[in-house]
C-alpha cells in the first residue's frame, strides 16, 4: 500500500530503563492483543510470570500514552498500540495489498476512496492511503490528513468498533465543535449514531465537517478482530443521495474483503 505520509508512535515514558525493560514492554502488548476482552493486573502478572510491582509500574507508562487502557480493573490495548500496529503492518506485503482495493473501489462507486487509521492519541483518524474518483466534481483531500473522529465516517467506524471503554472516555472528554450548522454536536444523539454503526457495519457522516459531503465508512480488522482501518467513501452529497444503498454496500463489501487479506474468520460485523 503506498503511504503518502507516516507517522511515528510517541516515546515511552517507562520507568525501568534495565535491558529487560523493551521485551517485556512487548510481551504486554502481545499479552493484551490475545486478549481483546481484557486481563486483570493479577492475571496479566500471572500471564508473564512477573512481580506485579514492576508490571503495575509499566502499565502506567503504557497507559498515560494510550498504549493500553485500564477499564474496571482490566487492561487492554489502547488506540496508540493499534496506530502503531497498522504502521508496522504497512510493511507487511499482505497489509500492502489492502491499498491496491482502493482504486477498483474508486472506479465502481465514481467516488473518492480513503483508508485511515487512528493517530496515537486515538483522538482524530489519519488518512494514510487515498485514490480520487473519476468524476470532474469529486470530494478532494489529501493522504496525510487528520479528521476529528466524532464527525467523520471513518472515525465515527473508530468508535464504534474500538475498545468501548475508549469510546466512553472519549464521548466524556471531547468538546464536539461545530464545523458546519449539520455538525452533531450532541453527545446523546452521537452515541445513537455510533451504536447504529455499530449494529449495521456502516458509519456515515452527511456535512459533517463540510457542506455538501457525505461519508460512508466501514472498520478493517485484523486475524484477531481488532480494528486497524476505517474505509472510507467520500461523494458530493446530490450525488450521495441517488446512490446512498449502493456506497453503503460497496464500502461494506470493501471493509470486510480488507479485513479477510488480513486473516479475519468467521462473520465480519458481530452483533455486541
């Protein structure tokens, strides 16, 4: 997949600094993938085969960078440990062929195609790969991008399928600004709308950010069902609403067929 910008994940704030200190950072977030429900403190120790101290100590690092989260006493990994998945990924020829979908798409919708992934703070999505549509009159933007996730459709796909203890710390502590009169900025109908993305596999976001464009965006996952992308198809909305049934389903069809490249089995949207 080509990537026209990249970033790097932000540097541990790790208080233990021996030689150990790095692969036993690694086999948290090994520990953590394998576990998508969460693990206690006491079963991760267990897990490792580590004194608790020294873990707890580590896990705060983790977690003040958003490598992990701690919801109700269970530590999973947080929106930085999967931004830093899908980098490492992007140098894997299997993940690379995810970005080779993006122009069949392009030519089957006549619209501008996207794929994003969550910055390191989980806080906004990040386009890293993107293919304009043919049509003279196209949504145009640029990889490299940075979106808030509450008003866009690949980031509205982030929340619904991300960790839900991250989904509710979000909702707590963003303030929903309002780019055009159509920006929701109420949280009760927010969650409304990332609970229907969530049941139907489809996240949309109708001039949202800008006036006359409607996104439709579907979640990437990985072999283990963790989420690692956001498809997304962006049109001018006259055009959007002739062909509304028709970009929902081929963006669904895209995110699933993704996700299969990367090992996924078994149904794609699971009913939580």
């Amino acid at each position: 997949m080509a990537r026209s910008a990249t970033q790097t994940a932000g540097a541990l704030r790790m208080p233990d600094m021996t030689p150990r200190a790095p692969s036993r950072v690694m086999a948290v977030i090994e520990a953590l993938a394998r576990e998508p429900d969460g693990l206690s403190l006491a079963a991760l120790s267990r897990k490792l085969d580590l004194p608790k101290t020294s873990l707890f100590s580590l896990l705060r690092a983790l977690e003040s960078d958003s490598y992990v989260v701690n919801a109700h006493g269970l530590y999973r990994l947080g929106m930085a440990s999967i931004r830093l998945g899908s980098t490492i990924s992007g140098g894997v020829p299997q993940f690379r062929k995810i970005g080779a979908l993006l122009p069949a798409l392009a030519t089957r919708t006549g619209e501008t195609v996207m794929l994003a992934v969550p910055t390191e703070d989980g806080k906004e999505a990040f386009y890293v790969d993107l293919v304009e549509g043919p049509q003279a009159v196209r949504y145009v933007s640029t990889a490299g991008a940075r979106r808030p996730l509450y008003c866009t459709a690949a980031g509205r796909v982030m929340l619904a399928f991300c960790d839900p203890a991250f989904t509710r710390t979000y909702l707590a502590n963003t303030r929903l600004t309002a780019f055009t009169p159509q920006t929701t900025t109420d949280k009760d109908t927010l969650r409304k709308l990332i609970e229907d993305a969530r049941r139907r596999g489809v996240a949309e976001s109708r001039d949202q950010v800008s006036v006359g464009v409607w996104g439709f965006g579907a979640p990437v996952f990985d072999a283990d069902r963790i989420l690692v992308a956001a498809v997304m198809i962006a049109a001018p909305t006259d055009r959007a609403k002739q062909s509304h049934q028709h970009l929902a389903a081929c963006v669904l069809s895209a995110g699933e067929e993704m996700s299969r490249m990367l090992g996924l089995v078994g149904p794609y949207i699971e009913t939580r």
